[in-house]
C-alpha cells in the first residue's frame, strides 16, 4: 500500500508489517523499557512513544511504526525515524527494528527487514534506506548483510558509536 494512502501493510510469506493496534501500545511501551541496552539509544518519553505509536500505519513527516504479525501475534516492531540532531537527505529513511527475544534467529528479522525494504523503495520513493546499531550487535549485522546492506561508516550519538548499514535504490534492483 502506498504512502498517504490510508495505512500502511506489507504481507510477506510468513509476516505481516501492519499497524499496531490501540490494546497493543502498552506492550510495546514495556518492551521499549526492557529493551537490551545494545539495541536503543535511549528509552524515549512514554506519551511521546505511545502518541506516536498511535499513528502507526501512516508515514507522518519520516517516521513510519509497523507491528511485526506472526500468525497474528505481534512479534516486534520496525520503524523509519527521523535521528535528533541529523538531518537525512531528501529520498533518505533510517530504520529500526526490535523483536521479542523468544523469536530470534528464525529469519523473522531478515523477512521484515527485506519486506519494509522493498516497501520504502517501491511506495515511499527512497533512494537510500539505513539502519544504526550497536558494533557488538552480530546478529543485527548479520541480517543486514544477509538483507544485501553494506557497512557504510559509523556515527556517534548519545555518547555511543554506532555502525550505518546501507542500501541504495540501485542496490537494492541489482540484488
């Protein structure tokens, strides 16, 4: 579904990127608050968090939340957002992606990475899609290399040093 053009949702073969639902926010609140330190920066202010997520499904000014759905259950989150103090270039979106523990290292993350991906490219105009995360993060940067990204540098903010995975619109068709 394109952009602008009602909410946002992506299904794949196992996943379903869709918004998520006004019972499901305070879930998503108390995960962000026992997140592993390795995966945010910093825990955000909770009405602002939860009145984002209540836009869910509607891209709004670079920002773009999404549940994870695994046969209807929520599983994670994945997210464009826009980082405080660095602008992106126009056509650029940064991404974040969490899911639950108990779901790791079954190729969820790969799958919702490649279908938002794919999404951004196809309905949100990108040319550039990017995704900080933490240096010690191997299992972060395995799915982005699995996904056709590329280490493209790194970036301090918050008082830590992050690594930019990248792909450009060219990349992306090419892989």
């Amino acid at each position: 579904m394109d952009a602008g053009a009602g909410e946002i949702v992506i299904p794949g073969p196992r996943l379903l990127l869709r918004p998520l639902r006004p019972e499901e926010i305070d879930g998503q609140w108390r995960a962000m608050v026992n997140s592993d330190p390795i995966a945010i920066t910093q825990l955000p202010d909770e009405a602002s968090f939860k009145a984002r997520l209540r836009r869910s499904g509607h891209m709004e000014d670079g920002w773009l939340d999404l549940a994870i759905d695994l046969d209807g259950a929520v599983i994670g989150r994945i997210q464009t957002f826009v980082p405080p103090g660095r602008r992106l270039p126009p056509g650029t979106f940064e991404v974040g992606i969490g899911l639950d523990a108990g779901v790791r290292g079954k190729g969820y993350g790969r799958e919702a990475l490649a279908l938002f991906t794919g999404w951004l490219f196809d309905h949100a105009a990108a040319q550039v899609v990017e995704a900080p995360t933490d240096p010690a993060n191997a299992p972060m940067r395995a799915v982005f290399g699995h996904v056709g990204w590329s280490l493209a540098g790194t970036v301090t903010e918050y008082g830590r040093a992050w690594v930019i995975y990248r792909i450009t619109r060219q990349e992306w068709e090419a892989r």
